[in-house]
C-alpha cells in the first residue's frame, strides 16, 4: 500500500513528456486503488496534484517513518 512521502515512478506507458524528469511524491494515502501524487522539484507556490491508479506506479522508495 502506497502511504504518504513514498517516492514513486509513473510507468512508461502512463507518463506525459517531462514526467521522468520529476521525482514523484504520494501526497495522499492509497484509496480505492488511486494515489495522489506531487512532482518534485517544481517550483510553483501551490504544487500541482494528480490522481493516478495504483497499476500506472511503482514504489521507488517507502517514506521513512517519524519518530
């Protein structure tokens, strides 16, 4: 299950030109089988949201855990 601050990759047949040129962050816990999801590095105030189905992703790296 794809959690908040988890790193993901658009899969290829799912980007948009540019797209693997952003590191892809969940902005929103996985529900009914979509995910939120932010590019970074972007440099806009209020940062673009996209929602995409958990089949067109793959978890790069799971978000550390606070302590």
């Amino acid at each position: 299950m794809l959690t908040r601050g988890d790193i993901v990759r658009i899969l290829p047949e799912f980007q948009d030109a540019g797209d693997d040129g952003f590191s892809w962050i969940v902005v929103g816990d996985e529900e009914k089988g979509r995910v939120d999801i932010s590019p970074d590095p972007i440099n806009l105030k209020i940062k673009p949201v996209y929602t995409l189905k958990v089949d067109q992703v793959e978890l790069v790296r799971k978000a550390r855990l606070a302590l």
